[in-house]
C-alpha cells in the first residue's frame, strides 16, 4: 500500500510533467517502506493477522487504530487451534494506541522466543494528513538529490554556471541525507514508544 497517490505527491512537490513519474514511483516505493520502519507502523487497511510473543500482559499491533479484533489466540505450540481462542472479556483493546492488554496477567509467562500470540483484527486506517506531507516532502528531498546529482554530473559540485545563470546546490540535496527536520518533526508522534 502507498501512503499517497503519484498525484497527489507532484501536487505538493509542484510538479506539473509526466516526465519523472517512474523515478517518482521508485522513490515513492522507497519513501513507503522508510516510513513504516521509521515509524515502527503500518498505515494500511484490511483485515490483517499478526504474531506476537507472548510472554508479556500486551501486544502493540503495527496497524492502527484498530476497527475490530476478530480473534486472538494464545498457543504455545504456535498452531492456533480452535480452543486456543481467548474470550474477549480476558482482554482489553486500547483501539487508538495498538494496543492489547491481557486482563489476566502475561499471555503466556516466559515464552518470548516463539509467536505465541495470534492477533487477527481490522482497521479502515486513513492515513493521517501529516503523514502524507512528510511522504511527499521524503520523496521531494531525494527527487531533488537525484536530480542535483545529474545536473553536477555526479561532481558533488556546490555551483554550476550555464552562460548567465548560476546554480547552486545546497549541501542537504548534495549530501541527500540526513533526514529533513521537517519530516521528522511531521513524523515525530506517530513513532512507536516502548512498553
């Protein structure tokens, strides 16, 4: 799943061609994953299915907020049978955070080495308006060292004259990295934090 759409992103880049778009949707693909990682979640919707340890009182899903949890079950074989279903009244639903609360203690003391807790639930997450901004701004800082490395050659020249016009290139599209504080800052409450 894309966090936006091809157009929606060169409308906020102020890209008017067709000319990049398969660069574009490279970096697009890139930005996806970068801030699934960055953000330890997952925007996408559907119905999903996840496995967690369960040596711990909770479970943090990687999409939300949740819809609904369908199931959970707690196996310490890992095969997930019928009976290995909990009753929802042995658990809490923190909807807005991902989170799942046992209301009896750890799912399954001491077994932290195995997926010992199966999660299946649904979400119609939207993604959120700060998020999009950051992704287009993600894909714009490496549109913009893409193309600053091809109009310096691959130099890593800081200017460039053509005839009367002077280009320069500012060190962040020159380096490409390190991560933009806006993004950060737009990104920045959607990070995962530690139980």
């Amino acid at each position: 799943m894309s966090l936006d759409t091809l157009a929606n992103v060169k409308a906020r880049l102020g890209i008017t061609t067709s000319a990049d778009d398969s660069l574009l949707d490279l970096l697009r693909d890139t930005a996806d994953a970068f801030i699934e990682q960055y953000v330890g979640r997952s925007f996408e919707a559907g119905t999903l299915t996840e496995y967690h340890a369960g040596n711990r009182p909770v479970v943090r899903v990687r999409n939300y907020p949740i819809d609904s949890v369908t199931s959970l079950r707690v196996d310490p074989t890992s095969t997930f049978g019928s009976s290995t279903e909990w009753a929802a009244s042995n658990y809490f639903v923190d909807v807005d955070r991902g989170l799942i609360w046992s209301k009896i203690g750890a799912f399954l003391p001491g077994l932290a080495y195995a997926p010992t807790v199966r999660v299946v639930y649904t979400t119609s997450a939207a993604v959120p308006a700060d998020v999009k901004q950051a992704y287009s701004e993600l894909v714009g800082h490496w549109y913009r060292h893409v193309k600053t490395m091809v109009a310096d050659q691959y130099q890593n020249v800081t200017q460039q004259t053509f005839g009367n016009a002077t280009a320069i290139f500012a060190k962040g599209q020159i380096a490409g990295l390190p991560l933009p504080d806006d993004i950060a800052r737009l990104l920045g409450p959607y990070r995962e934090i530690p139980l």
